[in-house]
C-alpha cells in the first residue's frame, strides 16, 4: 500500500469517526424537539415557537400558556370564579329543565331552536354562530348568545341587539365595523360579554353604556381609538374586565376613569401612553391588575398607585422607562406580581426596599442594570425571570428562576443533557491519552527541534483535557444542587483557574500551529535553507507563544473580574464564549481573543494553500508520484480541522449581530465539543499520521512490515519537515523541483 494511499485511508476514517461521532452527540443533546420548537404533553408534541404564549393554549397540559411565565393571568380570580360560577349553574339549569346528556349538551341546540338563519348553525345550548355574512340575520327572539366573528359586518343604524331580551353573549370581533351606531345596543340589559376587538372603531357614541347596565366584559382591543371621553363607561357598574390595548390611546393630562367598583382589569397595552398620573386611575379603588405594556411611558407619578388597594399585578413591560421612584409601590400591599421586562429600569435596592411580591420579571434588562444582592433581599419573592438562565445563578436563594436553561446548565446541574456529561468525559480522555503519548513518543525523535515544537503543542493540548476534567467533575460534584452552588461556582477561584486554563490551552495551539505554518513555508518556499529555522529561534518563538498566550488569559481576569459582574469566565464552563450576551464586557472580550483567532485561521489556510498551489504546480512541471498528493492530503486535513474547530464559534458570534437566535443545544455542542476539537486532533495530524508512526499503526494489523524504497527518493522515518529535494528529469525541458516529504 503506498503511503498516499496510507494518509487517505486514515483521514477518511479518522475524520468519519469525528464526523459521526459529532452528530451522535448533537443529536442525543437536543431536547424532546427540534430547535425552534417547544416541547409539552411529556415531549410528545413539539410546538412552533409562535404559538407559545399567543393567548391560546396548544398543548393539553397548556404548559404553552404557562401564565404567569406569559403574562396573561388575571389579577384576581373573582372574574374567572364569577364567570365559572355562572356557567355552571346555567348548565346545571339547562340540564334540568331540558334533560339532556353532557355530549347534547356540547353538540346539539338542546333549546330545540326550529329556524336557523342562513350560513350560521347552532354549536351549543343557545349559541347560534354565523359565517361569510355581510348583514346581521334575524334571530329567534329568545336567543342567549350570537357568534358573529369573522365576517365583513359594518353595523349601521337598523342594527339592534337589545330587541334580543335574553342576549348575553355578542361576538362582533374581526369586522370592518368603523362606528357604532348609538342605538345599538338599546335595552340590550342582560348582555354580559361584548366582543368588539380588530375591528376599526375610532370612537364610542354618546351614552354607549346606558343600556349595558349587566356587561362583565367588554373587548374593544385592537381598534382605532384615540382619546375620548372615559365617561361613557359610567354605567358599566357591574364591569369586571375592560380591554383596551392596541388603540391610539394617550391619557392625557384631563383624563379619569369613572367609577367602576367591580372592575378587577384593566389592558391599556400598545397604546401612546406617555405620562402616567395620579388622577388617571384614582376612582378604580377595586382594580387587581393593570396592564401597561408597550407603550411610550417614561414617567410615573409616585402617588399613580395610592388609591389601588387591591391591586394584586403590575404590567409595565416595553415601556422605555429609565427611573421609578421609590414609593411608587409602596403602599401597594397586596402586590404579589410586577412585570418590568424590557425597561430601562435600575433594579436596585432603593427600588426594591418597598417592593414584596412573589413574582418578579425582568427579561430583556442587562445584567449592569440588576443588583442581584438587592433582589435576594426581597423575602417573599419566589419567582423570577430574567434574561438569561446565567443570572439565575445570581440569585441562587429564590426557588424558581427561568429560564431554566442555557443548554449546557440548568438550575439543578453543571451539566444538565447526560449526553454532554459522557461527552466531556469522552473528550478529556482522548485529548489527554492523545497528547501524553505524543510527549512520550517525540522524547525520542532525532529531529529535536521539530520534536520541542510538538511537545510543546502537546502539552497545551494536555490543558484542555485537564480543563474538561475539571468541568466533569465540577458537574458530579454538584448534581442535583447546582442551583445552590452556582453564584460561588461562578466567583470562584477554581472557575477562573479553570477559564485560564482552556483559555491559554487554545490561544498557545493554536499560536503553535500558526509558527508550525510559517516554518513549513519558509521552509518550502527557501529550498536551499536561507530562512531556515534554528533551535534558538524556535525556542525564542515557543517561549513568546506561551507568553502571549498566558496573557491573553489572565489579564481581562484582573481587569474586568468584579463582584457585581463576574467577570469574563462567569459562564459555567467558565469559558469565555459568551455568544449571546451581545455588547457586554464578556462579549467584547471573546470578540478580541476571538478576532486573533480568526487572523491567525486565515493565515493558516492562506499558507497552506500556497503551499497547496506550489505542489500543484511543481507536480504539472515535473512527472512526480503520489507523495506529492500526500502532502496535499494532509495539508487538506490540517486546515479542515483548523475551521471545524473555530469557524462554528466565530460565525455564532456574528449571527448574534444580525439577531439571529442561536440554540442552547447549540452553544453546549460548542463547548463541548467543538472548542477540544483542535487538542483531540492534533496528535494525529501532527504525529500519527507521518509516515513513522503511520507504518507503526499499520505494523500492529500486518505482522511483517514492508519498507517500500524508491531508487528515486529518499524517505525517512520521520514527516516534521517538508524539504525540497533537486529531481534531474530525462524530459526536453530544463531541470524541475519537486516536493516530497523526509
């Protein structure tokens, strides 16, 4: 077997066997679904990300609408228990009076209503719903409840829902009703739900709640209001929940909500909300929730909340609030819930001192803008979201944090899939069993200078193994109680230690590999030894490397580490990828190291193609044999290895930029895997693929080794130089080079 065919064998197997184990391990790292997906029902429906939190639940454990989580839990439950309470007793009446079965009573008209109108039909008990209609149908006259959502209904002034004495349900949303007739709903006193939402109604008539004297509920979200006379909801005494978000609403300085009492929510959300006053919601004395997201806010008065006794959640999320003052909740005493997503809010004690609510949610603030201290110090609070799953290791003492996971960690262990913790392991042990061997075997090369170079690139691999034995261990140690550890995981000295260590072990190889490129190509490109390189220079060149590589390591530790931000290795791997956290000091920091990395991946490839293109060349020139292929082969490898390894994690980094949302299946493959892949390597690209150690490996499946030996080169037992021997050729032209390996 040539040697050409030796070093294609070997890289195809070898490169097989990383290729499949790689997927292997992406693949039992994911969670129940794919990326992109959410996981419910036990894992056995996988969910578009869109549909999680959209006001419906999917799943039928509905963990999709998990609502605190989602921000869709009513205030109170006296809207939802009255609302229940009511219907059961209806159907227990209807039950009674009618004697029909449970499924009857879902799947037929059980009132035995004779005469349907065209294109609608009955659902349930009294529910007649409509379809592809423009006017409103005439209905029996004892009907209790009319669906008319979905068509093209403009509503004008014969339209008269009160003439419909036992209406209490009316469903007129998605629409292109622009106005509402005043005489709409004239006697219509028993209507309890009113569902007038995207539709493109700009304003209410004059005494529009006169006659709506039952109404709990009344939707009038998603239209074209702008400001107008709150009074008109004055007769809606027994209103329990109005929505009016997603209009042009501004509140303006004269304008007061009238006297609800049994108002219990109140949605002014996507509106143009500016200011926030004290007279806006003072006459809501029973209000429960108020919700105020995704407006324009960027003042609150501090006395706004006073009157609200009973206020049990705040929504203030995606305003571009900078300050609140310290009062603003204080006499709020029955506040459980407070949402300040997206805010520019400083999360500090003077804000939280007169704050005690069980949940708090603070996705989208930086972690500069949170004292986690301060946090801790709120003694009710049990639930909290942030950002990022790795400030939950800041406030380690609350019960439950979300997210709960970064892919790598979560709340409970280090290393939360089993795959990455057999993976690390996996990892360690080929990067240290690969390495040492290399440090015994180069021990005895003749070659000293070349040999010193792979000892030393050795060694540096050695440290990433040590590196991920030091995770692996971290993550036995801690399993099952992560989440009480984590905050002193993260500010210890052994996390930094380690964090150095895989950092140095990186920047040294891949410095080395950098050196090893330039000494091939001077090398090559010198063939009689001018820039040749001696032992003095290299060991010059090896002690620079390990200097600059220590230092890139260490110094953003003294610099940037802080009890308030962590520091670069505040990740738990310590290292410092930092994909996400976009802008911050720890991202700036792996986008210098990072960048060098880049640099010096670019030099490598553009040497060795080069290099790659002077073999090309030299062998179209000359009548060569498969040598020079070899070379080209290995060469090929050499680079492939270099770019699986850095390429994943540099263009993670700029799809961060561009929003891109990476997966955390994604970040942990990464680290795990990708990141060691270089120290895994190495060894066998550097070493046990060069013809003395591959005819050793081959040696152990033949028991005679053959010594091929061509009368027209000369072949040592070592490939750690690529020399360049003068080949007389019997061909017309002039003398040619040619390239092979000694």
């Amino acid at each position: 077997m040539t040697s050409f065919k030796k070093s294609v064998i070997i890289g195809i197997v070898f490169f097989g066997i990383i290729l499949l184990t790689a997927l292997t391990v992406f693949y039992i790292s994911l969670g129940e679904c794919e990326v992109g997906f959410f996981a419910c029902d036990n894992g056995t429906i996988c969910l578009p990300q869109k549909l999680v939190c959209d006001f419906k639940p999917d799943c039928k454990d509905k963990t999709d609408e998990v609502p605190r989580l989602c921000g869709n839990l009513y205030g109170s439950n006296v809207v939802t228990s009255n609302d229940l309470k009511i219907g059961i007793n209806r159907y227990v009446y209807l039950k009674k009076i009618y004697n029909f079965t449970d499924k009857s009573y879902m799947d037929t008209c059980a009132y035995k209503i004779k005469k349907i109108p065209k294109n609608c039909k009955c659902l349930r008990v009294q529910l007649i719903s409509c379809k592809n209609i423009s006017t409103i149908p005439k209905f029996p006259s004892h009907i209790e409840m009319i669906d008319l959502s979905d068509n093209h209904i403009a509503l004008d002034s014969y339209n008269r829902f009160g003439i419909y004495r036992n209406l209490s349900y009316l469903d007129l949303r998605n629409n292109k009703i622009h106005h509402l007739p005043s005489q709409v709903f004239y006697k219509a006193n028993n209507l309890a739900k009113l569902f007038l939402q995207n539709n493109r109604i700009t304003d209410l008539p004059s005494g529009f709640s006169k006659h709506l004297i039952a109404l709990r509920w009344l939707f009038l979200n998603n239209n074209h209001l702008g400001d107008f006379a709150l009074r008109k909801f004055k007769h809606l005494q027994n209103l329990q929940m109005l929505n009016l978000s997603i209009n042009c609403i501004t509140l303006s300085k004269n304008m007061t909500f009238p006297k609800l009492p049994h108002l219990y929510e109140l949605f002014l959300d996507g509106n143009k909300i500016k200011v926030l006053r004290d007279n806006h919601f003072k006459n809501l004395i029973n209000l429960n929730l108020i919700s105020l997201r995704n407006n324009q806010i960027t003042f609150i008065n501090s006395s706004v909340f006073n009157s609200l006794q009973f206020l049990i959640e705040i929504r203030l999320s995606g305003n571009p609030l900078i300050n609140i003052e310290q009062n603003t909740f204080k006499h709020l005493q029955k506040l459980n819930a407070l949402y300040l997503d997206y805010t520019n809010v400083l999360i500090d004690d003077a804000l939280l001192s007169t704050i005690n609510v069980s949940f708090l949610s603070l996705k989208g603030i930086a972690k500069e803008k949170i004292e986690f201290n301060a946090i801790e110090r709120v003694q009710k609070l049990e639930h909290i979201v942030y950002k990022k799953f790795s400030y939950c290791s800041r406030t380690s003492k609350i019960k439950k944090c979300y997210p709960k996971t970064d892919g790598i960690s979560s709340t409970s262990d280090l290393l939360d899939n089993v795959a990455l913790r057999y993976a690390v392991w996996f990892m360690a042990c080929i990067s240290c069993i690969g390495n040492i061997s290399v440090l015994w075997n180069r021990f005895h090369d003749e070659n000293k200078s070349v040999s010193l170079v792979l000892r030393n690139l050795a060694i540096s691999d050695i440290m990433m193994g040590f590196y991920l034995i030091g995770i692996g261990f971290t993550d036995a140690r801690f399993r099952n109680v992560y989440h009480k550890n984590s905050g002193t995981w993260l500010q210890s000295i052994e996390c930094i230690a380690l964090g150095i260590l895989a950092v140095t072990s990186s920047e040294v190889s891949i410095l080395i590999l950098t050196f090893m490129s330039i000494e091939r190509f001077l090398l090559i490109s010198d063939p009689f030894g001018h820039h040749k390189m001696d032992t003095k220079i290299i060991i010059t060149s090896l002690i620079v490397i390990w200097m600059l590589g220590t230092m890139i390591a260490i110094i953003p530790a003294i610099m940037f580490q802080s009890t308030k931000f962590y520091g670069v290795y505040s990740s738990g791997t310590c290292f410092p990828l930092f994909i996400e956290e976009i802008y911050s000091t720890a991202w700036i920091y792996s986008i210098v190291f990072l960048g060098i990395n880049l640099i010096l991946l670019i030099l490598i490839a553009t040497l060795y193609t080069i290099l790659l293109f002077s073999i090309y060349r030299t062998r179209r020139a000359t009548s060569l044999n498969y040598f020079d292929c070899e070379v080209a082969i290995r060469f090929f490898f050499i680079v492939l290895t270099d770019i699986s390894c850095w390429a994943p994690i540099i263009l993670m980094k700029l799809f961060v930029l561009y929003d891109i949302e990476i997966s955390g299946d994604v970040y942990s493959y990464l680290c795990i895997f990708v990141l060691p892949l270089n120290a895994t390597t190495n060894p066998i690209l550097y070493t046990y693929s060069t013809p003395k150690y591959r005819d050793k490996i081959f040696s152990i499946f033949k028991k005679q080794r053959k010594i091929d030996v061509n009368s027209n080169q000369i072949i040592t037992a070592d490939d750690s130089q690529t020399k360049v021997s003068l080949l007389l050729s019997n061909s017309k032209n002039s003398s040619k080079w040619k390239l092979f390996k000694k």
